[in-house]
C-alpha cells in the first residue's frame, strides 16, 4: 500500500464495491477512488496498475448496468490508465477478454438512445482505448478485439459524436495506424478512411485535422498500399490542399511526409508529377521556397527527390519554376540540410536530363546557380559527368557562365578537393571536343583555372593536376591559341615541371596512362614563341 497522498487501498476499494447494497453507495466510492485517481503522476499510476486498481474496474464494469455507475467506472480507469506503457501493457496481459467485450459494448450501448452522461462516458472509453494504445506491443491486438472495427466504422460515420470524443478517436486511430500490422486493415475499411478524409478536409480543429492527417502519413508509410493511395483523387487532392493552405505546420509536414513516402515508390512517380496538371510540384515548390518551418522544407525536398527518375525528369524539368527554386534554396536556406536536400533533388534530376530534352539548358542554367553555395555539394560531380558524354560538350562549353563556373572552382581556395577535382576533369572532358578547344583556348579564365590545377601540390589532386597538363596540352593542338598560351606568365613553369615529373617517371620504367605529355607540351609552347 503507498502512503503518500495518492495512495490508494485497492483491497478496501474492492471490499467496498462489493459490499455496497446499491449503486448510490458504490457511486460514493468510486467518487471518492476518483479524488485519490485523478493526477498525472506516472509513477504513482504505475504503482496503482500493480495493485490491480484498473483490474478492479474493468471487472466491476461486467455488471454494472447503470448510466451513473457506468460513467463514473470509465471516468476512475481512465485515470488509473495515465501509466507509463510499460505498466499498461503489463495489466493488459493479465486482463481476461471478456472485459475489452465488455467496454466496446459499453461503447455502442452509450452510442444509442439518450443515455443520462452518455457524451462522458463515450469520450472516457474513447480514452481507455487510447491509453490502450500507447504500448507498441499492443496496437495489434486492440485492433483485433472482437467489434472493434464496427465500433472504429460506426463511430467513423457517427456525426453526432461529442467533439472530444472525436479528437480521442482520431489520436486512437493515429496511434493504431503507427503498427505496421495494423495500415492496411485501417485503409481497407471504406468507413474509417472515408471519416478521415472528411475530417482531413474539413474539420474546424486544427487538432483533429493534424490527427486526420497523421493516419494519412502512417499509411502511406505502407509499402501494400501506397500504389492504391497514390492514384486515389481523394487522397492526393487532400493531401497537396492541406499543403497549400494549412495553417498547422506540424499538420503540413504530415502531408509532406506522406506525398515523400507515396512517391518513393517507383510505380507512383509518374503519377504524381502529372496529377492535376502538377498540382502535387506546385505544392512541394510552394513548401520548399515558402514554408517557414525548416522541417517541412527539408520534406519537400526530400519528395522532390523521390519523385525524380529517368521517366519523370522531362516533366519536372520543364515545370514552371521548380529548378530555379531548387537552385535558389541550395544556395540561399538558412538551414544546411535544407540545402543538401534540395541540392540533391537537382543533381538527381540533372543526372536524368539529357540533351534532347527541352530542360537541358534550363537545368544547366539551374546547376550555375546552385555552384554558387557556399557549402559543399555535388554540382561539380554533375558538370563532370555530363562533360563526358561527347553530344554535350560543345553545348556545354558555349553555355553562358558555365566556363567560368568551373573555372572559379579549380581557382578557389575555399573549394573542397572533391569538387576541385571534379571541376579539372570536367575542363579536360569539354577540352576533348575539337569545336571547344579555340573558344576555351580563348577565355582567359580558363586557361587561369588549368594553369592553377596543374600547379596543385596536394597528394589528393595528383590527378587533377595531371588531367590539367592534359587538358592544356589538347589545347595547344588549336595552332591559333598557342601564342597566347605561351605569353602566360605562369605556364611554361608548370609544364616544364611536369617535363621533370615524367622524366623521373620515365627513368623509373614508370608507365604513364596518357604518354608523356608535358615535353611535347613544353616544345609546341616554345615554337609558339
């Protein structure tokens, strides 16, 4: 027995229960049990479970048949249930099933007629359920006792409900949707879902649309059935609407979240770029560039680029606005994730995008922009790899400000190594196409930017610098550049200490992936003279 002030005697209170000859006495005792119950102490509550108070309940709630009685019963076991889930799973186990019989039988007597305390007593076992539900181990079962679905369909399309009941019943069900066993059974009843969206739509309460949509989120968690939710209408016209006008930003990232896990399914991406005309882009670029909470944000991006392959890059590349605001969040969020994932969603896209589509030039505009970040990202990796493909270089090379971008790179020395890196062979890939080779032989810039690399001194740059020797040796085939090349102040010192590296080499018996360069390099220049 505890002796602090919220001690409890579950002997005496059964004792007395048991004793009282009528329901006004047994009501004064329950009444009384209620004064030491109603706190929100955890241990203590723990400590009544263990004692068996909530057992006592439930068995005296078998054969109680009175409205009063009923209520206070259910009043007294939802406070006796404020535990902690370890304890309430511990009394649940011991609980015979006759008593969840028992109470979801309460709940449909409650539900019919104009039952005296009927609204207290509906929200009450709506609460017992939902402390229920707390323990992970148990959402399973629960959902599984007998008539709980009825009572979950029956209370779905029940608009006389009091609002508290309603709030507690969606928590319920929010709380039953988080077990992967329980997603699919809640989606395939055409009652339950039809409640939520009609709460997710409409509901007043910000409350009860935030719980509406978490079940929405937790089921579109379900691999089973995220095909089916992506081509509902229903689901993904509430989804993108509370995106775009609600107010509730946890209710938000919730529909974000949700629109994230439909589209990481592949079969659903199509689909999604194309519904309603894009409607579901627009509210992912709305909440990526307009929304103030930096988790949905960061979602939004994050859908983005589940939502970018090889058959949906054409239609978001060319959507109104989606690569500059990409572009413009990697380089301008506030929040460093924020800008990872929104860089990640464009280089996933410009990974996919090929010449022949009308986004190219848009997304290497988009890709110019997003170099300009100041934190690390994989632009450069993307400039690189696009430089290999022989169709893009002259394109590319020509391309307003892209020169220059990878030039500032190789120059810059708050630039990481790997984007250095990926900056010099990028050079060397567009260096390769003949049509280039006299407009970067040109650009002042450029040959700035190679002569740089192949001065790197860095253990991690070797190749770097040996693709810049490459890369200006290949210019030096354009005879009309040769001159300018060799009036550099700085270029004949660095090939000729490459003429010494590869001299080294060559008396090493060393083999050179691409020859020996440099010396040809050296002597070209020196004609050039």
């Amino acid at each position: 027995m505890l002796t602090s002030s919220f001690s409890f005697d579950t002997f005496a209170f059964s004792a007395e229960l048991s004793k009282a000859p009528n329901t006004e006495q047994r009501i004064v005792a329950i009444t009384n049990a209620c004064e030491l119950l109603d706190h929100y102490d955890e241990t203590y509550h723990n400590a009544e479970l263990a004692l068996g108070v909530a057992s006592a309940l439930i068995k005296r709630l078998q054969y109680s048949y009175g409205d009063a009685e009923t209520r206070m019963l259910c009043t007294a076991l939802e406070m006796t249930l404020r535990a902690s889930p370890r304890s309430i799973k511990q009394t649940f186990e011991r609980w015979p099933s006759t008593y969840m019989v028992r109470l979801l039988k309460l709940m449909e007597y409650s539900e019919t007629g104009n039952k005296a305390h009927k609204d207290i007593t509906i929200v009450n076992i709506f609460k017992v359920l939902l402390s229920l539900s707390r323990p992970y181990e148990l959402r399973a079962s629960l959902l599984r006792q007998s008539s709980m679905m009825d009572l979950l369909k029956r209370t779905a399309t029940n608009q006389t409900l009091p609002a508290d009941a309603k709030l507690v019943r969606l928590n319920f069900i929010a709380f039953l949707a988080k077990c992967d066993a329980n997603k699919s059974i809640l989606y395939e009843s055409e009652e339950v879902l039809d409640g939520i969206l009609r709460i997710a739509n409409g509901e007043v309460l910000d409350l009860g649309k935030l719980h509406a949509v978490t079940i929405l989120m937790e089921l579109a968690s379900d691999p089973t059935i995220q095909v089916r939710m992506a081509f509902s209408d229903r689901i993904l016209g509430t989804l993108v609407k509370l995106l775009l006008v609600e107010n509730t930003k946890a209710a938000r990232e919730a529909a974000i979240t949700a629109l994230q896990n439909l589209a990481f399914r592949k079969e659903n991406r199509v689909r999604l770029v194309t519904f309603k005309s894009g409607i579901v882009l627009e509210a992912l670029k709305n909440a990526l560039t307009k929304d103030t909470d930096s988790k949905s944000r960061r979602r939004a991006a994050g859908a983005l680029t589940n939502l970018a392959c090889e058959e949906t890059v054409a239609i978001m590349g060319k959507y109104s606005g989606l690569l500059e605001a990409l572009a413009i969040v990697t380089t301008t969020d506030e929040v460093v994730e924020v800008q990872t994932r929104a860089c990640l969603a464009l280089t996933k896209i410009a990974g996919n995008t090929t010449i022949k589509m009308e986004s190219f030039k848009p997304m290497l505009d988009a890709l110019i922009v997003a170099s300009l970040s100041k934190k690390a990202n994989s632009i450069s990796a993307v400039f690189r790899v696009k430089a290999r493909d022989a169709e893009n270089r002259n394109v590319m090379a020509l391309y307003p400000g892209l020169l220059d971008t990878l030039s500032d790179v190789c120059l810059s020395e708050r630039a990481n190594i790997r984007d250095k890196d990926n900056s010099v062979h990028a050079l060397m890939h567009l260096v390769n196409e003949d049509q280039n080779r006299l407009t970067m032989g040109q650009n002042a810039v450029v040959l700035e930017a190679l002569v740089a690399a192949a001065s790197y001194t860095d253990a991690s740059l070797v190749e770097a610098r040996d693709s810049a020797i490459i890369a200006l040796e290949r210019l030096a085939t354009e005879h009309s550049v040769r001159p300018g090349m060799a009036r550099h102040p700085s270029l004949l010192t660095v090939v000729a200490a490459a003429v010494e590296r590869e001299t080294a080499w060559h008396d090493q018996g060393r083999d050179c992936e691409h020859d020996y360069l440099a010396k040809p390099l050296l002597m070209s220049l020196l004609i050039a003279i």
